[in-house]
C-alpha cells in the first residue's frame, strides 16, 4: 500500500495542517502555503480536513501508485495526467494499483496538492507530519522527495475504499475514474494572474511616510524569484519610513508583511520565523491567504486595505462554506 | 481597535491591538525590563491556567505577548463577533493574573562554553575590538546570570538580557554561509547561542556542546522565556566529553 517517487519534481513536499503549539519555543508552523486547498482535497477523499498531503511546486513530481487509492488534486493547474488522460482538479478520483500522475507546465497558480484517502503514514513530530525543511523534521525524512523514495500510503478509508467500489469495478474498465460532481465552485478558485490581496494595517502602519503608505495601498508589487514558502521578497515600490526607530522583536504570523531597511517587502508566509524585527505595514487577511499562496515567482500582486470586521466576515463565509461541504460529503458520500 | 486595558500590576494600562484576523497582542509598555517581562510571564501562566474559547497559543515577546486564535470557535462558530469576544476575554484574564513566584524560585541553567580556538574563530577579533584579553572577554561574559528573555528567529533561539556592554561588538560585515548550532556569538549588546545550523553574522566566541533544540523531545526547547542562564568555560576535552552524553 504505497506509491513510489519515480520523478520528485522541483519542491514536493509532505504538509499537514501544520506544527501547533510550539510557536514559543521558536518552532515554526510549516503546514501548507495553501491551507485551503488542502483541507479541500482532504475533505474531497472523506479525511478529515487537516491530514497530512503533498504541497507539489511548479514542476510536478511523477508518482506511480502501487496499489488502489482515492485521490482527490486541488489548488494550481499544473497540467496533471494520470496515465497519459488529463486529470481533473477538484473532485475525488479512484485509481488502480500501477497508475502514474504526472505533471506538465503549469497553466495557473504554482502549488497543488495531492490528498489521499487515509493519508500519508509518516512520522508526526513534535505533533505534526509537516515538512519543516530548515530544521530537517516532519514529512519524509525532514526533506523534500526524492527520486526512489517510497511513500507510505496505508490507502483508503472505509468510507473511501465504498466510493472507490462505486466508481470502479475491480477487475475491469478504465483505470481510472474521477466522480462527475464537484465541490462549491468558490471554495476551489482558480489562481488569479494578477490578484488584488486584502489587506488590514499592521502595527507599525503609522511609521511609514504617507507617500508610502499611498504607495503600499496603490501600486502593483512583483513577487521576486527570491521568495521561497518563509516568505516572498516584493519588489518596487520601496516602502520608507518616517523616521529610523529600532523595533523590538515581537512575534509575527502568516500573511504578516514587514518591510527591513532596504525597503523592499517582505509577506511571511508557511514557513516564516516565529519572531521579527521589522516594522510591519500589513497582515494579509486569512480568507485571501489561498489566492496569496497561488502568485508565482515573477507575478504581481496589488493590496486592498479592508476593516478587521470585513476580514472576519470573510473568514466565517469560508469556514461556514467547508463546513457545508463537509457536511454534504458526509451525507451523500462518506457515510 | 486598539484598546487600553487595566494592567494587572502597576498603574501603566496594557495595549490591545489585533495582529490580522487571527492573532491579538497584548503590549505592556514600552522599553525592555525585567518587570515588564515578569508581568508578560505571568499573564502568559495564567492563560495556560484559564484558556479562552478558540484560544491557540501564544509567543512572549520583549514587551508583548501575541495570542492567536481560531475565529471560528472563538465567535461561537460564526454567532458573535470573534475580536470582540477575545479581547473580552483577556480583559477578564488580566484582572484575575496573580503575582509569580519570586524570581531567585527560578533554577540557573547551565550551559557549559568552550571559548575560542575552532569553536571561537572570532575571540581574537572581539579581544581586538573591545581592547579586553581574551581571558577577560572570557571572564565578562561568564560572569553575569542572564535572563531568557523570549525565544525566537530559530527554534529555541534565545534572547538574552544582562551581558557586559563592554563586550558589545558589531556584526560581521559578510555573514558566515553556515554556523554550527551551539555557537555562542555577539552582536551589538546581545549574546546568544546558535540552536540550528544556520548563515549568521555574530561574532562567535566559543561552542557548547548542550543541544539548544531537540525536536524528539516534549519540551523541544532546552530554554524557555524567564528562565535564568549562566556561562561555564569548560576546556575542550570536556566539550568532546560532553558532546558524547549529549547524543
């Protein structure tokens, strides 16, 4: 009951709903870029929403499944193929024993992720399957896949195994299928090019000169090839403040942008230190940390400044929303 | 949305202000102090004692403590406003935080230093700077008991309070690619010890063979905020000896 890494693409990655907990220890979260589009692909294949999947970067891995599993592939479309057919994202597909996944370019968004029914088998450390790549913990090995590595996918669950019988037979037709239905369009939106990221002022708003505070609200900002998933380096406009005044460092969080310096930006992100020193002009709301996650090296960006109730409005509609899916899944297919 | 609230020990009101839609920071005052960073301790024991709906965790900070929570439980799945019902909540916590232990209570942990040679490459250069032998550079920074401030940047990274300023030196123009965990470095008036191998522009002192973060362990972090170090030179015979119990 596993799956074998025959290609393991430019940053494939175990995520899970992340290391919790342990923020004042100076460990950081991990978990996924894309929470969302995790918890989706989760609830798709009847887990619960949190278990452990793969974050697959840009360049897709090639994966051959050596037994049946449910598989269910959100977030970007990076040009998935399972045995040669084109895949379709966000819905639950049943697959035999031999099929393989592969990846071409990548059309929208730059993380996908790959959820299987019954998860992934690896150890959890300090309480999570995570992948926390600096410290080498979490995931397989504390690192990124690799070509002959073997996952431990122990399979469906009982409730998934049902759906897999549904939708194939056991000896014959495809070798694969995917279920006509689908979740709630806006619990799966496709990666924008060009989105505008709400935003509410941060703490230290007030130190930035008023040019640049316009200019943080109005201009467009490119994602440069130096961010990775603690965080993405912006570029232009640069962003000044009032006056040099050291900042004692303080804790900081997902979405949080802070600006050293030079000027130049920087959102935290999956990965991000616990704590900073930089002065931070604003926090990503969480209900756009899904959009966030999906700009590619190289893309652009633009934020909207919204009220914390707006933010919280937001937050509730998606919770509520999964919720609903959740709950749908569960009546009319993971009973 | 900032609000102030009633302090639970002197007169200076504490700062509320939400962190995005997800995390509050309580902020008492405004400089580093050893009473500021006993009150920031002791609201911290209290919320471990009496946690809020949809409460996460927290991280102390010099003069903050930021709390995160999940808004979804903390409104009552989607009933109340989330922002409201927390700083509500904490507004309560802190009229109810009682007084911490004295800090003499606190044990000193120990964290045995082999200083210069390989483990120390920058000794000479901070003797040099600071116009100090090495033996006093040595001697001035075993010398004091320091305080964990809070712990962060890596994984039981502490921020120490109480070195020398005599000691204090700037960082490495060019950061080191890689520095060993267990380093002990400075960098302008802080001191610290390196606890992952990570690229870093600190002086390095010396080494100690004491692993800072064991992500095996319940407790991952060997130190933790409020705690009491000290300094121990120990030759590098003892640093191999150690280094063998360590493991």
């Amino acid at each position: 009951m596993s799956c074998s890494v025959l290609r393991p693409g430019l940053l494939t990655t175990i995520q899970d709903g992340g290391r919790r907990g342990y923020r004042q220890a100076g460990v950081i979260v991990s978990g996924p870029m894309d929470a969302l589009a995790l918890r989706v692909a989760n609830l798709l294949v009847g887990n619960s929403p949190e278990v452990a999947g793969l974050e697959i970067t840009l360049l897709g891995p090639t994966l051959r499944f050596e037994a049946d599993h449910l598989l269910a592939l959100t977030g970007a479309d990076l040009s998935a193929t399972l045995d040669g057919e084109s895949l379709p994202l966000n819905r639950p597909v049943a697959v035999r024993r031999g099929s393989e996944l592969a990846f071409g370019p990548a059309r929208t968004g730059c993380r996908a992720y790959l959820a299987f029914s019954g998860g992934l088998a690896v150890p959890a450390v300090l309480g999570s399957q995570s992948t926390y790549l600096r410290a080498g913990i979490g995931g397989l090995e504390g690192r990124a896949l690799r070509a002959g590595d073997v996952l431990p996918a122990p399979g469906p669950t009982p409730a998934g195994q049902r759906l897999h019988q549904l939708l194939l037979r056991p000896q014959s037709g495809p070798r694969w299928v995917a279920t006509s239905w689908f979740p709630e369009p806006a619990l799966t939106p496709l990666p924008t090019a060009e989105p505008v990221i709400r935003v509410l002022r941060g703490p230290e708003y007030d130190l930035f000169t008023v040019v640049s505070q316009r200019a943080f609200w109005e201009e467009e900002f490119t994602v440069t090839p130096q961010s990775d998933r603690m965080g993405y380096r912006l570029a232009e406009p640069e962003l000044q403040r009032r006056a040099e005044q050291e900042i004692l460092s303080s804790a900081v969080t997902f979405g949080t942008v802070q600006v050293p310096a030079s000027g130049a930006p920087i959102v935290l992100l999956a990965d991000h230190q616990t704590t900073g020193g930089y002065p931070r002009i604003g926090q990503v709301i969480t209900a756009d940390f899904s959009r966030l996650a999906q700009v590619p090296p190289g893309g652009r960006l633009r934020f909207q400044e919204v009220s914390l109730a707006e933010a919280h409005y937001w937050y509730l509609h998606q919770e509520k929303t999964l919720q609903q899916l959740q709950r749908g899944l569960a009546l009319f297919h993971y009973r | 949305m900032d609000q102030l609230l009633p302090s639970p020990f002197g007169p200076t009101p504490v700062q509320l202000y939400p962190l995005g839609d997800a995390a509050v920071v309580l902020q008492f005052g405004e400089g580093i102090s050893e009473a500021t960073h006993r009150t920031i301790q002791a609201v911290a024991a209290c919320l471990d004692a009496h946690p809020f709906p949809g409460f996460l965790e927290y991280v102390p900070a010099f003069t903050t403590l930021t709390v995160y929570y999940n808004p979804w439980v903390a409104s009552q799945a989607g009933q109340q406003d989330p922002y409201h019902c927390v700083s509500e909540s904490l507004r309560q916590l802190l009229q109810q935080v009682p007084e911490l232990p004295a800090p003499d209570a606190v044990p000193v942990v120990e964290i045995p230093v082999c200083y210069g040679g390989a483990f120390g490459p920058d000794l000479d250069l901070l003797s040099r700077y600071t116009g100090l032998a090495a033996e006093e550079v040595i001697r001035l920074h075993t010398e004091p008991e320091y305080l964990v401030y809070m712990i962060g940047f890596a994984p039981g990274f502490p921020y120490l309070g109480g070195m020398n300023e005599r000691l204090t030196a700037p960082r490495k123009t060019q950061p080191r690619p890689l520095v060993p965990a267990g380093s002990v470095g400075i960098a302008g008036r802080q001191t610290g010890i390196y606890s992952l191998p990570t690229p870093g522009g600190w002086q390095l002192i010396g080494r100690t063979p004491r692993r800072l973060f064991t992500p095996e362990a319940a407790s991952p972090s060997l130190l933790r905020a409020g705690q009491r170090l000290r300094f121990v030179p120990i030759s590098e015979a003892e640093y191999q000896h150690l280094q063998e119990h360590e493991l």
